[in-house]
C-alpha cells in the first residue's frame, strides 16, 4: 500500500494533465478520525494517528514502556516543546529516546569500540540511562548542576510549589525515586497526587526523555 500511495504522489507530482479534485468546493464532506470529527490541521492529525500506533509499539515493545504510560505522557506538549529546540537538538534527542546515540554498548554492537564500560567510571556498562545514573562524581555533580536549572525553570514559569517541591524530593539524586512516596509529604492536592501516580508507571528514568 505504501509503495502504491508513493507511486501516485509522485505521479500527482510530475504530471501536467492531472487536476485535484474540486468536489469539496461543491459538497459538504467531512474527516473523521476513531469516530472523532478533525476540524482543523488535517494532514497533521492523520501523520499524528499513522505514527502514533508505531511510537507505541516500539515503547512497550522495545522499551518496555507499560501500556498505560501511553496515555498518561503528554504528547501535546512534547510537540511543543521540540518546536523550540534546533535541528541538531532534536536529532540529538531523537537518538538519546530510541538508545541509538553513541554511547559505549552502542559503539560497541558497532564494532567501533571493543568495551562496553562506561569511559568516565569504567565500571558500568554505558547505555542512556547509564549517563543518567552513572556515579562518577563528576557525573553527579553535572547531574545536579542540571537538575538545578530545571527547580529553576519551574519557578520561573510559575510551576505550583508543591509540584516542584516533588520533583526536588525525587530527582535530588541520580537514583530512581518514587514520585508516589513523596506525595505523602508535600501535597495533599488529587491532581498532583494522580500525576505522581502516573509519572511512575511512566518511569523515573523518562523524564530525561521529556516523557511526564
């Protein structure tokens, strides 16, 4: 089907007697998506229900993302945000979510490099979630230069207290950390105590992959 559609498009494209058809100037017609009326950005809703299938195929499968996490990650806001980063920022982040960035296990299934070992501990084989939890000291201490600018970027866009407060609570180490256990202590809010739950069946470690 796909080799089929890429056959007409390029036909469409080349042709000179081809004309688009002009029936929905004289019609009422109407999309619909999963019993959905679309309204608006057309091609950008069908791309979006094409992919969105693949994406979550390749999380739970290859990832082993849990099912429900696909519903509770912000999409929306994901595609927002990577409209504010550069090409070579979003090629970058397209490689660290899909584990294809050059990290030592990678250059090593390359054949490039003959050890796994992370190059900064030498102790731990190097995947991405490695350069994340990895407890070299200089890797902690870039861990929480980081993690400071992002406490910071939440109160400059006015995040609620408690929210941050959490998000201080567990990201404070490079350690996973349950979102849910530090409820308890700094909120009693149900949305925030609904996202806390949610935000662990997404995992700890996916928020460095912009997955909340």
């Amino acid at each position: 089907m796909d080799r089929k559609a890429g056959l007409m498009r390029e036909f469409i494209e080349t042709s000179t007697t081809y004309e688009y058809s002009k029936l929905h100037q004289y019609m009422n017609w109407s999309c619909s998506i999963t019993n959905q009326h679309i309204t608006a950005n057309l091609e950008k809703r069908i791309q979006h229900h094409i992919y969105k299938s693949q994406i979550n195929h390749y999380l739970i499968h290859n990832k082993k993302y849990d099912k429900r996490a696909m519903n509770y990650i912000d999409w929306i806001g994901i595609d927002q945000a990577s409209k504010t980063m550069t090409n070579s920022e979003q090629i970058w982040l397209t490689k660290f979510v899909t584990s294809f960035y050059a990290t030592a296990k990678k250059m090593k299934e390359r054949k490039v490099w003959e050890t796994s070992l992370c190059t900064i501990c030498n102790m731990s084989v190097e995947d991405t979630n490695h350069l994340i939890t990895c407890k070299d000291e200089r890797v902690i201490d870039e861990y929480k230069k980081s993690t400071t600018k992002f406490f910071q970027h939440l109160q400059k866009v006015h995040t609620h207290p408690d929210i941050i407060a959490i998000f201080q609570q567990v990201l404070q180490n490079n350690s996973p950390a349950s979102f849910t256990n530090a409820i308890t202590i700094y909120t009693s809010e149900n949305l925030i105590r609904e996202a806390a739950k949610e935000q662990d069946i997404i995992k700890w470690e996916n928020i460095f992959k912009g997955h909340i």
